[in-house]
C-alpha cells in the first residue's frame, strides 16, 4: 500500500514539474495561464490521494484516520472548485486590461 | 423550511469532520450550525419550491458526469504537459480566441458548463455575458470542437431544454 502511496505522490510532481516548465517556456500570458491552471488540478489530487493513502495504511485503518482521509478528500473536492475559477478570473482580468495574445503571423517582441 | 434543511445537512457533516463525540464538542457544533444555517440558509437551498425527488434526480445525473469530468481532467493534463515538453514549443500551439452562443440559462448550468470548459484539453473560459461564452483555446483542433456535446450534457444533468 505504502508503493502505491509512493507511486502517486512520484507521479503528482512529474505533472508539478511539467507545469511549471510549462509555464517557463509558452510564449504569451493566456497560455502560461493555461499550464498553471490545468496540470495543477491533477497534480494536487494524485499527491493528496498518495496522502490519504499512506496515512490510512500507516494508522492501520482506525476510524479515525478515515476521518482524516475525508478531510483529505474534501480538500480535492475544493481545488477542483476553485483552480479553474482561479484561472477563469486571473484570464477575464487580463482580457479587460487589454493584454494582447500571442500569434504565429504576428513577429513582435 | 430553509433553515430546517440546511439543518439536517450541516449535522452529519459536522460530525463527520469533527470525529469527536463528548459533551462539549457536540453543544459547540449545535451552536455553530445554528449560527450558519440562520444566517446563510437561503444561500444553500437557492429554490425551496423544488421537489425533493427532482432535486435527488440532479444528484443522480452529476454522478456519472464528474467521473466523465476526471477523465477529461486526466486528458487535459497529459495534453498540456505534451504540448510544454515538446522540442518545438512555438510550432505546435496556436492561441485564439473563440466565442459561442450557450442555450442554457440557469445561472448555475452556465458556471458548470464554464467549469467544465476550463477543465478539458486546451480551452479556459474567460468571460460569460448573458448567454455567450468567450473561450481562449490553445491549439487549432481544440478550437473547432467547440462546444461540443459538453452542453447537451449539463442540460442533461439540470434537465434544461436546448435549442440548436
């Protein structure tokens, strides 16, 4: 169970390491906007599961560690909320001040 | 009548996150639910005229939908992570903007749907006004395939009526 455990939380910094060269090599704001607001969602819930999971196995099943586990589980249930509405507002805010998108036809600095 | 609903969800789940059963933490919670469900009551059951058995309906048809939602979610992630990994960044994306007229009209579907949008492969919503929705997308095929059977399936899961 722990090898699971391991194996998710490896697995949720792969997707943390994409994301953030991601956000390191996209040309323009809106689409660093999309690798901060996207690959988050899914790192977050693989490394919170790898957590729940090792904390069940490491308290053996109790009662109490399921109570954890749930606190844990309500914790992905408010980031898949509140990550696109996160990027949604970071976006509309840009888009009113005017920022302009990258283009392929378009060479300006 | 909203109170006393609001009531009756808010026990179990203080409950369930407290864990503790002793005299103090119980009156403590009483107390608390008390204090929210007086005050915020009418923000947690928007429409009290709705039926119960439709309300449970609701429930039933989100099911299957988030669990379509975390596979596109899981399809979403490996798309962006492609694209950032790629030897040649510049080549592979084409950013635009694309707007669509949306039949839905809760305000609730809408922000679902908007959700929703943001969550697939390479596409954000970035303004809802009334009932068109304007989407930056990422690449070119994810562009054309909007809005795709994205709306028809939250219409389907707030049983709402839409017009092509």
């Amino acid at each position: 169970m722990t090898l699971i455990a391991i194996i998710l939380i490896i697995l949720g910094l792969f997707f943390f390491f994409g994301t953030s060269i991601g956000i390191l090599r996209l040309p323009d704001f809106y689409s660093r906007a999309h690798a901060a607001g996207k690959a988050d969602t899914l790192s977050t819930i693989l490394i919170i599961l790898g957590c729940a999971l090792y904390y069940l196995d490491y308290s053996h099943y109790d009662l109490a560690s399921f109570n954890v586990a749930f606190k844990l589980f309500v914790i992905i249930a408010f980031v898949f909320i509140g990550s696109p509405t996160a990027t949604h507002a970071i976006m509309d805010a840009a888009s009113s001040a005017g920022v302009e998108h990258w283009s392929k036809d378009k060479d300006k600095s | 009548m909203q109170f006393i609903t609001s009531f009756i969800l808010l026990v179990p789940f203080w409950f369930l996150m407290s864990g503790k059963f002793d005299m103090f933490h119980v009156v403590l919670g009483i107390i608390s639910i008390t204090i929210v469900s007086l005050w915020f009551g009418n923000m947690l059951i928007q429409s009290p005229k709705k039926s119960f058995p439709a309300r449970l309906g609701e429930i039933f048809n989100f099911i299957p939908y988030l669990f379509w939602l975390l596979i596109e979610i899981v399809k979403s992630n490996i798309h962006v992570i492609k694209i950032s990994l790629s030897p040649n960044i510049e080549s592979c994306i084409n950013p635009q903007f694309v707007t669509f007229k949306t039949s839905l009209k809760k305000d609730f579907s809408k922000f679902i749907l908007a959700n929703s949008i943001t969550l697939t492969p390479g596409t954000v919503t970035v303004r809802i006004s009334d009932s068109e929705f304007l989407i930056h997308a990422l690449t070119d095929e994810v562009a054309s395939g909007l809005p795709g059977d994205m709306e028809s399936k939250v219409a389907k899961v707030f049983n709402e009526r839409i017009s092509k």
